[in-house]
C-alpha cells in the first residue's frame, strides 16, 4: 500500500491536467504514446529480473521518466524532414538500421563463407560467385548454427528449434519504390510471404481475438485516463510499492470540480483496460485499426471527440 510519504511525493509530480495535451495529438501519435509505454514496463520488467537489479532498474527508461516526472508525458514528437522517425517503423515492417546491417556483416564474416581481403575489408574475395547472391539469412543461420555446436553448454532439440526458428524468421528485404507501384509491391508481399512461411515452416501468428477497438475504443482510452494510470502504475512498480484504487481515484480526480469514476469503475474496467493497454494484442489491434482507417492516422483527438459530440446531441 502506499505511504502517505509516497503519495505526498507522487502529487507533486503528478498532474492530471498534464494530460490535457493527450487531446491535441493525433490517433497515431496516441498509438505511439502506448507504444512506448509498453517498452517502458518491458525495460523495467528487465532490469528488475537482472542480476544488478537496483542499478539496472535506476537507469531504466531515464529520458522518459524524467519527462514524464517533468510534467511531460507526450513521449513521441511528430517526425520532421530531418528526423531518424522520418522512416517510420512499426512492430510488423522495420526500415533496418545501421547497426542492423553492421551486425549482418559481423554474422557473414563469421561464418568464413564468403573471406574478405585484409588490405581493404571492402573488398571480398570469392571463388564461388553464386555465395554472392545467396540471402543473408541463410549466412545467418548458418552463424547461428556454428555457435550452437560450439557452446560449452548443452542445448535441447526445442531449444535449438526456437533459436533456428528465430533467425529465419527475419528476411531483410529490398523494395525499391522507384520502379514499381504500391500495387505490385503490396501483391509481390502477398505472393512472397506465402512462400517464405512455406520454405521457413513458420506458420502466421493466429488472429487476436477482436474486442471491437474503434472510435469509441480511442475515446475510452482517454476518457478513462489510461495513460496517466499507466504513468502511475510504473511509478509504483519502479519504487516497489502498490497503487489501491481508491488511490487511483484520488490522484486521477479532483473531488467536486470535475466527473468523476469511482474506484469501483476503475476496478472493473479501468485498471484492467490499463492492463490490455500493454500487451501485444492491444498493439496489434490499434495498429490494424488504424491501417485500415488511414483517413483517421492524422485526425486530432480533441476533433474526434467533437464528432462524436455532434453525433450524441
């Protein structure tokens, strides 16, 4: 339970008019904002089961705790022209990175199947022309598999197949988007991946089950307060300590100045909402929902609950 000291604490950081700001993004930048609060409780949850948990957890997620602690809470900015997030990534299509493509090159020279010329690293030697043109995930799969067979420690049959598994299920591409139209690039994907998953054997992740994530999905999210619950519940588990409901209810409301939800609407749907907010399957369902409604991607949340407004009255 929280101390009267933490919570003492926690009112002077924690603001819900703050949070005001979450009405002037848009849908997109709102997926985002889940985005990274999913990564934050999966840092934390890291640096807690490490072996120096108390360092680990003080440096976990420091630029994002001290804008939030700040009064900050927006933790993704609209990319500009000069941005790295100009190239923008999602959980299911990534631009790769540098570091991406530096570690490619350290796993090929690994292997020892392609020998690259002292004097200029650049410069590779081959006999066999076709290793030139054979997928970089089958140099890496073989890397992987030459660590395999020489680690110290034995690995288990399941053990080597998720680890296998795991590298080819990665095939970096090359799209050229000067030479073809959306259309074939979209069809060419259709056509590809059903090879791949044949060729690989890796099956496409089931369907999520759909709990109907729409406009009135999005409005919930900020009506109910998710974010700054969220913000509340990684404060808690940060310094080790537990947020009752009616606490919640306390820090998301002031009492007679504005519509309140009672700790029993935060038990029932609220915190558990909170909860869904950091899974996997709540991300898929925004990002899909948003593929599909791309006239809403750019859409402000203070305009999408005026339309909804207009509509109830």
């Amino acid at each position: 339970m929280v101390t009267a000291a933490q919570k003492a604490e926690l009112t002077e950081w924690f603001k819900p008019e703050n949070y005001e700001v979450l009405k002037g993004i848009t849908i997109h930048q709102l997926c985002q904002e889940f985005r990274h609060r999913r990564a934050m409780f999966d840092e934390l949850e890291e640096a807690l089961e490490s072996d120096e948990a108390d360092w680990c957890v003080s440096q976990a997620n420091l630029s994002e705790r001290d804008l939030i602690i700040a009064g900050n809470p927006l933790l993704s900015q609209p990319a500009d022209i000069n941005s790295v997030n100009t190239y923008e990534n999602d959980q299911h299509v990534r631009v790769m990175s540098a570091g991406q493509f530096y570690q490619f090159d350290r796993q090929i020279r690994d292997t020892k199947l392609l020998e690259y010329k002292d004097t200029d690293p650049t410069d590779i030697k081959h006999n066999n022309l076709g290793a030139l043109n054979q997928p970089v995930v089958n140099y890496v799969k073989k890397q992987m598999q030459d660590r395999i067979d020489k680690a110290e420690v034995t690995v288990s049959e399941e053990q080597k197949k998720r680890m296998m598994t795991r590298v080819a299920s990665r095939i970096p591409l090359v799209v050229d988007l000067s030479v073809s139209t959306d259309e074939q690039i979209i069809e060419s994907m259709r056509y590809l991946l059903n090879r791949w998953r044949k060729h690989t054997g890796i099956k496409a992740r089931a369907k999520v089950q759909n709990y109907g994530f729409g406009e009135v999905m999005v409005l919930k999210l900020i009506d109910f307060r998710i974010i700054p619950i969220l913000d509340l519940l990684y404060h808690a588990k940060h310094y080790g300590y537990k947020l009752s409901d009616k606490d919640l209810e306390q820090l998301l409301y002031r009492w007679g100045r504005e519509e309140m939800r009672d700790q029993v609407l935060i038990k029932e749907t609220d915190r558990p909402l909170a909860k869904k907010a950091l899974t996997r399957d709540f991300d898929d369902l925004f990002t899909m929902f948003l593929y599909k409604n791309r006239h809403l991607m750019d859409m402000k949340i203070s305009s999408l609950i005026e339309k909804h407004q207009k509509k109830t009255n």
